[in-house]
C-alpha cells in the first residue's frame, strides 16, 4: 500500500493538536476522516460525527491509521488524555 492510499481518522480533529494532525495529512494527500463531536472545522473530506468515547470498534473499522488527539488543557479536562487513549485501545 502506497503512503498516498492510506485511510486516516483523527480523534478530536477540531482540537489544537487534531486540525494540524488533519492539515498535514490532507497535504501529504491522505483519505482523512475528522471524527468530532459537532461541527467538521478541518480540511478533512469526511466527518463522522461521535464523542471519543462512544466510538464503536465498526466506527473505527476500515482505516489504516487512527490518530488520537484528544487533548486536556485544564485540571479538569487532562483525564481525557488518557481516558481516551485506554478507549480508543479497547476498541
């Protein structure tokens, strides 16, 4: 599989780390799908709209590669950071 074909769907695509995630592999010609929890605000061709944590192992079935950037800025929202990656793990 040629680096052009890959299938990438980056976590929380609309977060600080995941619209630069999406930007870089729109460019690098990538089949990106922005996986977000309302509005799509990236480059990427395709949406699937879902929260990190309700994600089903179907939803994340077909993609090659699957980019976590789910972040936390705040005591309060730095859990999500590992919280999601455990989940995305799971599934």
């Amino acid at each position: 599989m040629s680096q052009k074909n890959l299938n990438v769907a980056v976590v929380a695509s609309n977060g600080r780390v995941g619209t630069l995630v999406v930007k870089e592999a729109v460019e690098r010609g990538f089949d990106v799908t922005a996986i977000v929890r309302g509005e799509n605000k990236t480059a990427a061709p395709h949406v699937l709209t879902r929260d990190a944590l309700d994600l089903t192992t179907d939803d994340l079935t077909g993609f090659d590669v699957i980019v976590d950037a789910a972040g936390g800025w705040t005591p309060e929202t730095i859990p999500a950071i590992t919280n999601v990656a455990t989940y995305l793990a799971d599934a």
